[in-house]
C-alpha cells in the first residue's frame, strides 16, 4: 500500500478513535457553522478525521483504499494528496455556502474527501465495473451520476443525518482537480467529462431557483 495512503488512514482511524472515547475532543474539531463563523476554520479541516462511529469510519476508509490506487496510478501520490484534501476542503466549502445560517449544523466525516477520490476514480476509469452491495454491477459513470443526484434528493429531503452537501461538495473537488492535473480527459473521455458534470449543473440550477 502507498505510505500516504496508509498514513491517512492511519490517521483517520487514531483522531476517530480518540474522538469516540473523548466527547470535548469530538466538539472540538467537529464541523458547527456556529464556531467555524466565529473564526475557528480549522474544523473544516479537523472535521475530516472524525466520524461518528466504528462503522462510519470503516466504510469511509475501505471506500478510499478501494479506490485511491486508480488516482495514484493515473495521477502520482502528490495529486492525489491534492485531490484528497482538495476535496475535504471542497466538501466543507460547500457545506458552509448551503448551511451558513444554521449556526447549530454539525457534521463529521471523511467522506467528502473520499467521494472526491471515488469521482477522480470514477473520471479516469469511468468504464470500471462496480459492485453494488458487492453484487449487482453497475458502470462507474452511472454509479458516479446516480450517487450524486441521490446526493441532490438528500440535500432537498433533509431526512436523514447523512452529509450530503459535503458529499456533493468533495465529487465536485474531485472532478475539478483532476481534469486541471488531467486535461486530456477532456479530449480523450469528453463524454464521461460531460455526463459527469450533469448532477452539478442541476445542483447549481435548483440552488440558484431556490429548489433546495
């Protein structure tokens, strides 16, 4: 395994459980609109490290050792270094822009930074097969747009504690970043670039008509 990647995970998994066992540590460096408007920015970032249980934080980190070897192969581990907190940062923009009179909204997770991989992932072998519940297969591409307007419903229903936006915010940090490191994709996978971009074409339209 590449050593950045063992080293995030690795990461992930001591700050996590360090904030399972120690509640003031958790409110610390957690995502709340209220503190980071205050000037405490650091948990946009602080935020990524956390998760809310064993299971949050297991599912975050198999999905990104899954597919963290297709950016490192394709783009070299300084892209994806960049692309990973790239789409941390991303995430939690995107959750300040949809949240930010919601002093009280509160969030943990990896997984803007991890669904910005999976989209990188996803951009640059857009025709790999995926397993869904490890056994209906789906092509990458479908999964990446079908994920992603899922993300849309979540965002609009507001009925579950799933962080969407931040979710939305990372596939798009993970798109963006890529085809910059990448540009040939526009040439060499221009549909995939195009139908990619399709759910956050409509996130922004629905935003801006006041849909969400």
């Amino acid at each position: 395994m590449n050593i950045i990647l063992a080293g995030i995970i690795v990461a992930n998994a001591v700050i996590s459980y360090k904030g399972f066992n120690d509640l003031s540590f958790f409110r610390k460096y957690e995502f709340h609109v209220g503190s980071i408007r205050s000037g405490e920015q650091l948990r946009m970032l602080s935020s990524g490290f956390l998760h809310v249980d064993m299971m949050h934080l297991i599912f975050n980190m198999l999905t990104l050792y899954f597919f963290a070897p297709v950016v490192l192969d394709w783009l070299g581990t300084f892209s994806f270094v960049l692309v990973y907190f790239g789409s941390l940062i991303f995430g939690s923009l995107l959750t300040m822009l949809f949240h930010k009179n919601d002093y009280s909204y509160r969030a943990v997770g990896a997984s803007g930074a991890v669904t910005g991989v999976l989209y990188s992932a996803i951009l640059l072998e857009p025709n790999m097969m995926l397993g869904i519940f490890f056994v209906i297969p789906i092509p990458a591409y479908l999964f990446g747009i079908l994920y992603l307007l899922y993300s849309i419903y979540g965002m609009k229903a507001k009925n579950d504690n799933i962080g969407h936006t931040a979710h939305f915010g990372g596939a798009i940090g993970g798109y963006l970043i890529t085809l910059i490191k990448m540009p040939s994709l526009f040439a060499d996978h221009t549909m995939m670039v195009i139908l990619l971009a399709i759910p956050i074409v409509i996130l922004f339209v629905m935003a801006k008509l006041g849909k969400l």
